[in-house]
C-alpha cells in the first residue's frame, strides 16, 4: 500500500490533531493506518506485529477520537491512547527490545498518572551461567514470618485479601506431612515441639503449571525463574490447578496496596502492580536477584535459614548444601523438579 | 424480489423459532427472563472480580467448570445416536437424531459460556487465536479442549444444516456429502470427552484426578446421562408437538442408558475399592467427598445422593418391564441426569481442591452471583435447545419448506 | 455406502497395523523430563553473573582467616568492633577485673550460654588483661572481629558450615564478593539462642486449621505461655 487509499485519508481526516501526531511519530506510520491493518488482514499472508501495530493504532486513534468528544483533559486523552496501546501489544516473551522499551514507556507513564509518582520497571534479561536455587534450613527456621512480611512489602503484594507467597507451617516434631501441619498459627514462636517449614514458588525445572497455561502466559526464564507475563494472562486458573505446591495466587479481586507503600523499583515480569483477575507468584524477586541482590525473604530471615545462590556456580553456598547436607524436596516423586531444597543442621 | 433459497432458509428459520403457541411463549419468556438475571450477574462479576464467586486460591475452580465439564459429556452423548443412524442405515432412530445434535449444538454453547464466565480477563481471550496472540499448542491440554470443543461445535452445526436445508428445498441429502463428517464427529465426540478428561487426569498435583480411569467414567457417565436427556426431550416432544417419536426409539435408547448406566456403576465400585481398601493420602480427596473430613462435610449429603439415586436408576431401568413403562422410564432418566450431574460436577471438580496440595481443608460454597449465571446460561441452552428443535420439527414434518413459501403456506 | 464400508475397513486395520508396526520397529525412547542435575552438568560454563561491587562496597569487612577451609576463595567477615557500644573495654576498664566481681555496669547481661562448670565470663573475655577484645581457650588474644575463631574452638561444626555456606547469613548479593555475617552478628554471644516471640504477620487462617486448634485447647495454652 504505497498510495494513500480514500479508505485511510477518510481515517485519518477524523482523526484529531494529536492521534494524528502520534501516528506521525511512530517510526514506520506507513504501517499503523487503519487501512492497511484491514488490507493485512484480508489478503497479505497476517503479518502479525504489522497486523497488530495497525490494529492498535486504529485502536487507539478511534478511543483518541471519542475521548476527545468527552473530555477536554489532554491527559485524559493520553491516558486512553496508552491504555488502548497496551492492551494490543504482544506476549512479552516474544517482543523485540525495542517494543519492550515502549511499553515500559507507557507503563511508567500510566503509573505516574495515576500514582503521582514515578517507577522504575526493568526489563533485565537473565545472566549467562546463571540458574538460581534456593535452600531452606528446616532446623534454624523458628516461624518469625519476617520473610512473609518483607515479601509483601518487596513485591507489592494485595494488602486487602492478606496475599502471600510464602507460607511458614508449623508442624510437629516427630510429623512430616504438611497435612497435619498449622498454616496459621499465631501465638509465641518457636513453640515447642514443634518446627517451622516455608513454602512459597519452587520454581520448578520441570514446571507443570508452565505446560497446562493455553495462552503461553508463563514461563520458564533461562535462569531458572518461573515468570508470569501478567498483561497476557486470561485468568483461567489452570495453572493453579496443576501447581502441586500452592505456589500461584490470583488477583479475585483488584488488588489495593497504599500509595506509600507501593515499592517504586519494579521489574515487568516482578513486582509491578497487577490487575484483577491475573495470576501470580514468587518469581525470587527477580528486580532484586537479576541485580546481583538477594530475593527480600533471604535478606529478611533473622535465622540465616534461608539461601540463594546459582547452582552453576561450584563455588556457591546453594551449592555447598547441596553437596554436604541432606536434602530433600517436597512431592520429588511427580518429577517437577523443584530448584528449592530443604535441609537440617 | 428473488433471493436465494438460503436466505429464506434462514429467514423461515427464525419466524418458525420466534412463532408458537402460549405455551412456548410462556417457557421462552421463562428463559428469558432467567438469562437476564444472568447477564446482571455476571455483569456484577465483571465488575468487581471473581471475588464475588465462592472461589478462592484454595478451591480455585467451582460451579462453572463443573456444570462445563458435565455438560461437555452431554454434547459428546450426541453420537449415540449419531452413530447407528448416519453409518449403519438403522432408519428408527433417524427422527430423533437432530434432537440429539440439537442438544449437542445448546450443550456446547453453554460450555464455550461456561468456559467464559469462569475467565479472570475475558477480553485477552483474543490472546488464544494462533499468529496474533500465543496458542499454546499442542502442550497445553486447555488448547486441545479449544479445539476439540470449536470443532464438534461446527460439525453438529453442519451436519444436521445440510439436511435440514436439504429436506427444506425439497431435496434427498446426499450421502457421499454428509457422511465423512458424520464419521468424523462420531470419533470427534469420544475425544473431547476423553480430552476433557485428561484437563483433570494430567495433573499429577491433584490425585483425586490423576487417575487413567477418568477419562472412561466421563464416557460411561456422559453415554447414561446424554442419551436420558435425549429421552426426557423426546417425550416432551411427544407429548406437547404432533411429532410423534415411535416407541421403538425410546427402548433403543433406554437399553444405551442402560447399559452406560451399568458400566459407570462398575467403574464407581472400581474407584471406590482403590481409594478405601487401602486409604493413603492420596485417598483423602475422596475420604473429603463420600465422608467429610476433620468435619468438613459440604459434599458428603449430594454425593450420596447422587450415589443413591444413580443406583436406584441403573436398577430400575435393568429390568425389561420397567425399562419400557411409559411413565417410569422418564423418571428414571430424570434420576440418572440428576445424579450424574452432581456426581461429574460438583462432585468431581471441587474434591480436586480439598485439601489443597499443602493439606489446606477449604469448603466451597457457590455465591448467588454463581448461581444466577448458571442458571442464566443453562437457560441459554435451553433457548437455543427449544428454537432448534422448534425449525427442526417444522421442517421434518413439512410443515416448512421452499415450496410452502413459494405457494404462499408461509407469509410474513 | 456400503462398497465404502465394505473397502474401508480392511483399508483401516492395513493402517493400524502399519502404523503399529512402524511404532514398535522405530525403537521409542521413554519420555524423559530433565532434572535439575543434568541442566547444572549440561552447564558447566563461566557464571557471568551482574556486576554487584557497588552493592557492597559500603560494608565494612575482613577478610576471614580460617585454616582448612573447604575450597573456597578468600570471604569476607562484617566487622563487629565499630558496632558494639561499649567496645573498646579500655575505655572503661584500666586495670584487671576480679573473676568474681559483680557486673555493674555490664549489669543486663546474664548468661544463658553454657553450665557455669562450662563457662563463664573468663571464657571469652581475659580479666587479666581486660584489653579490647576476646581470649581463646589457650588464652591467646584475640579481636572482636574475629570472634568466629572463639566460637569454632567449641562449634567447630557449625564453623565448618559457616564456611561453607549452610549456616550464617550472606550480605547483600548472592554474587560477587562473598561478605557475610560474623556469629555476634545475629546471635547474642551471652544468650545464642533464639528468643521466643510473636510472629511478624498472620496468616489468614484456612478452615483447616481452625478445627484443630480448637479441638487442642491444651497445646494452644502452652504455646502462649
């Protein structure tokens, strides 16, 4: 489509100065016309990142349009075309840096529009030799909970539904099945008799709950972490299904976080705010560890009972435990193949 | 004005299905009312979240995956009869066979509803369409369901359109056209029960669904309760239209209930023996259902029910007699239908969930928002059920038809 | 129809057992699912892990002198001396202290340690020579710093895992320099043990362990106490 079809100039007569500027900002605005969106759809072999630029753009110049007609908020304006924007952009799995960058773009933008201030989401890639493991020492935990609330706190988690990753569970000595166990006690601990076991994501090497998800919404980062793309879930709960640990939290409701609260260092597949009815989980606070930093429950733990390390790394202590303690993992028999292990002194 | 046959088709079609006496007027406007009352739930459901659902992190699937799963069998019990008429020529069942598709066609728009309703974010689900969004297939087993569904959907659609259109211009359908699809949806049928099936049965996290005979009671449970939904239609059908099904098809599919009946009762006694003859852990799912556990007891009074008026109907229709009265056997199949409703519903899904895979014991109780959309899309499927059968019945008998129209039989 | 069935069938078990045959000659391979050991052999490549230097370039350290220790580079010890509010002891104290006198102004510190046969203060601290900074058994002094080497001459198994990596805590990074906290820097070297109290959060309680708590009035007491 090199001429400018009638079909597109009747479009782009319509459209209101600063739609009309957006789309003369785009870098290849040859593409973005709602006419050829149309033309790709009906008779070239789909181009898909085409297809779905043009689509966004006659998206968002139409939500520009009737914004426009309603409100004279210039901000409310942007608001839409972001909005509009980001719901037809792509799994992030499969965006170019280059696509990634802007929705980052307009994700901080959205959030200074609507928090006043400003956030930082990162989309650092997984390092090379790197694959995270996590050991939990089963005979130094005492049940503090300091880690459940640092990760709360770490990676905005709903404060109006009490979510969390991590769940300590008391159980008796001379006990190993968590189903006599206590998942919320609250009384003086270390109780006695009694020992403290933490669950949270296990970021499976052999993940089933990657496998059942219809959309391809999570996935299995190369350095071991199990993400969710939250802008691209569908909310079907499959995955919750086939987790065998408990390891995935849903969004029932929107989620609510205080604004001051709100942890301002984000990472898109991290901490950044969800959205109602999207899935979660543990992702070992990846805006953290893809820092070189450790995940907020390790930093937290007043016990040392927790370690992070990479298990591509002789040298490190996650692999110290693994090759001088016993160890033993949760469910090892349905072959996921979890990357967290437990252990005593 | 000319137009072609099958705009008039369709056009007849619709005045034939928005046309009838009180009566069906009275039970369209029943349903209506019922979907409207859906649609303002779920409206409600769309606006606040899930959380207004009785489900939670622990019990993450309920009502609307149970009524899906069951109703999948319902849509599969269609080849029943499909089967015998279309391949092997047996010309008695050839009336009833659009009522069955009929109730395939309604049984799998409820499900595709079912499937909606239960979505976090229905409007990503464009992210499922293959080149634009990500289809993650063949792995996920949810996108084989996609696909099984969708494609059983538009051979019910298209089979019994030919011959409707067929018969409706006048003409005989043509075998060598029809039949190959016919084949087709018959082994279509048993894979998107079995698919539906292995949703459950791939999941090692749950071992009250991990088990290889999930996926043969679905078929057993869906061949007794399909076919005893089939005959409830047909007697309505019988007694309220003057088209008169013959009694020979209701003993044909009385012997199917049957006989489905027999074999799911079996494979019940199967599963009930492996879980309890030596309890492990693994049995506590089923300990939660039939029993209760630590005094969590929310399943036990249905799925005894379900239990006992399962057996009660598979005794019943085992003997000749009663299985060819004309009053019990509708009973009877009202029986079966309800007990395996509860049994492949509720009393399927959510023992899945109790406990949890960390021993969490959390009862589900559907909200009034869940209920209300039930309802509302099994009202749905019954419109679309009554309209069907509505065009079907007119054209079979005649009663609509190119040539009526054309000698002004019909005008509008 | 029928010269449709009549050829189909044969046509039908021809495939199926072709197909079955092809399957059984092909010489299958189990379904296999990777396990964590093999992807850490298949990867035995250099970590080119983020550069974390600045992450701990403000913590003040040691480098840990430890004799026999299991293969690993030099780590580094968080000081303790610049933390304590009463270091150093000469500023308080000049000359030596009495075994047995009373503790003053040391009056809340209470041992909870070892039996009295075991330890007591001269253990650690020398009253000889109440200079700043601990004494080994043999008498030998020593820094604040290095109280890990006090402390292995009996918990020479929990040294060796603190070495190691499965006992302690590590600071900042799971990368780079390996920093990590001396044994006074989380426990109290007068009362080590762990001290009893509430939790940080509460959970939501499922319906699972409502009951049980309920049924167990008994345990619930004690564990309040």
């Amino acid at each position: 489509m090199t001429e400018s079809s009638p079909l597109r100039r009747w479009v782009q007569g319509l459209l209101n100065p600063e739609a009309r500027r957006h789309l003369a900002a785009e870098p290849d605005a040859d593409d973005t016309g709602f006419a050829e969106g149309a033309a790709a759809v009906l008779d070239k072999p789909l181009d898909r990142r085409q297809a779905l630029r043009a689509l966004a753009g006659a998206a968002g110049a139409g939500a520009a349009l009737v914004n426009a007609a309603c409100s004279p908020l210039s901000g409310r304006n942007e608001e839409a075309q972001l909005r509009w924007e980001e719901f037809f952009k792509k799994n992030y799995r499969l965006m170019t840096d280059s696509e990634r960058s802007a929705t980052v773009d307009r994700l901080e933008r959205l959030a200074a529009g609507e928090q006043k201030e400003k956030v930082h989401i990162q989309t650092s890639k997984p390092a090379a030799g790197v694959l995270f493991g996590y050991a939990f020492n089963i005979s130094k935990c005492k049940g503090y909970q300091d880690c459940v609330t640092a990760c709360i706190e770490e990676n905005n988690l709903d404060r109006k539904s009490n979510m969390q990753y991590i769940r300590i569970f008391e159980i008796e000595n001379g006990q190993s099945s968590l189903a006599s166990a206590n998942g919320s006690y609250y009384h003086k601990v270390p109780a006695d008799g009694q020992y403290y076991l933490g669950t949270q994501c296990f970021h499976c090497e052999n993940p089933p709950c990657v496998s059942v998800c219809p959309v391809g919404a999570t996935w299995k980062e190369e350095d071991g972490i199990v993400v969710v793309d939250y802008d691209w879930c569908i909310g079907c709960r499959y995955c919750q299904a086939a987790c065998p640990y408990f390891g995935r939290r849903f969004n029932w409701s929107a989620p609510e976080i205080p604004a001051e609260e709100i942890n301002r260092e984000q990472h898109y597949l991290g901490n950044r705010p969800r959205k109602k009815g999207v899935m979660e989980k543990c992702t070992f606070c990846i805006q953290r560890t893809r820092q070189g930093k450790q995940p907020a429950c390790v930093e937290a733990c007043p016990t040392g009972a927790r370690i992070f390390g990479n298990l591509l790394d002789p040298n490190s202590e996650i692999r110290y435990v693994l090759a001088n303690k016993k160890v033993f993992r949760l469910k090892e028999e349905l072959g996921t193949e979890p990357k967290f292990w437990y252990f005593s002194d | 004005m000319r137009h072609h046959p099958l705009t008039h088709f369709f056009f007849d079609a619709f005045l034939s299905a928005t046309r009838g006496r009180l009566g069906y007027h009275v039970w369209m406007g029943c349903l209506t009312f019922f979907m409207l009352l859906g649609a303002y739930a779920y409206q409600i459901q769309l606006q606040e979240g899930l959380v207004v659902t009785g489900m939670s992190d622990h019990v993450s699937w309920g009502m609307y995956i149970s009524n899906f799963t069951f109703l999948v069998g319902m849509a599969a019990a269609a080849v029943m009869l499909v089967l015998p008429t279309y391949i092997l020529d047996d010309i008695d069942f050839g009336k009833a066979v659009l009522i069955g598709e009929g109730v395939a066609v309604a049984a799998l728009a409820m499900c595709l509803a079912f499937v909606t309703v239960d979505l976090g974010g229905p409007h990503r689900v464009w992210h499922m369409i293959p080149k634009i969004g990500f289809f993650n297939w063949p792995r996920s087993l949810l996108t084989w369901d996609v696909l099984v569904l969708n494609g059983y959907l538009a051979l019910n659609l298209l089979i019994p359109f030919y011959l409707l259109y067929r018969r409706y211009t006048g003409r005989q359908p043509e075998k060598h056209k029809y039949v190959p699809f016919v084949i087709l949806s018959v082994f279509w049928a048993v894979g998107i029960h079995l698919v539906t099936a292995f949703l459950y049965a791939g999941l090692p996290a749950r071992p009250f669904w991990h088990n290889a005979l999930l996926g043969p009671r679905f078929l057993a449970s869906a061949f007794a309760a399909g076919p005893a939904f089939i005959i409830l239609v047909l007697k309505i059908i019988n007694h309220f239209t003057d088209y008169s099904i013959r009694t020979v098809i209701f003993h044909k599919l009385a012997m199917i209930t049957t006989v489905a009946a027999q074999i799911n009762l079996v494979m019940l006694g199967s599963e009930i023996f492996v879980e309890f003859y030596h309890p492990t852990e693994h049995t506590e799912s089923a300990m939660y259902l039939f029993f209760g556990l630590d005094g969590h007891t929310a399943l036990v009074p249905w799925i005894r029910t379900a239990i006992v008026l399962n057996i009660i109907a598979t005794l019943t229709l085992s003997i000749h007699r009663l299985r060819h009265h004309p009053i019990v056997l509708p009973i009877m199949g009202a029986t079966l239908f309800i007990a395996v409703w509860i049994e492949k519903g509720m009393g399927l899904v959510v023992p899945g969930f109790v406990p949890g895979p960390l021993g969490d014991i959390v009862d589900y109780h559907p909200s009034w928002i869940e209920i209300a959309v039930t309802s509302g899309i099994w009202a749905m499927g019954f419109f679309i059920l009554s309209s069907l059968i509505k065009v079907a019945i007119d054209i079979e008998s005649g009663r609509l038809s190119a040539a009526k129209r054309q000698s002004g039989g019909v005008t509008s | 129809m029928t010269t449709l069935l009549r050829l189909g069938r044969p046509l039908a078990v021809v495939c199926l057992w072709s197909a079955l045959l092809f399957h059984a000659c092909s010489g299958g391979k189990p379904p296999h699912h990777p396990k964590v050991s093999e992807t850490i052999a298949a990867h035995q490549g250099i970590p080119q892990p983020p550069d974390s230097r600045h992450l701990t370039a403000d913590v003040k350290r040691e480098v840990v002198a430890f004799v026999n220790q299991p293969g690993h580079g030099d780590f580094f010890v968080e000081t303790r001396s610049d933390k304590l509010a009463h270091a150093p002891c000469s500023g308080c104290h000049e000359g030596a202290v009495p075994n047995n006198a009373q503790p003053q102004a040391h009056w809340d510190i209470t041992l909870e340690h070892a039996p009295p046969q075991v330890m007591n203060c001269a253990t650690c601290h020398d009253p000889a020579h109440h200079g700043d900074g601990l004494i080994f058994l043999s008498g030998t002094k020593t820094t604040f710093d290095r109280s890990y080497q006090v402390c292995r001459q009996c918990h020479f198994e929990q040294a060796r895992d603190w070495a190691g990596g499965a006992h302690g805590k590590r600071l900042e990074t799971w990368t780079g320099e390996r920093i990590v906290r001396s044994c006074t820097g989380c426990h109290n070297p007068h009362q080590p043990k762990f001290h009893k109290r509430l939790p940080r959060h509460a959970a939501t309680p499922t319906a699972s362990d409502l009951p049980r708590e309920a049924n167990h009035p008994d345990t619930k007491e004690s564990h309040h106490d």
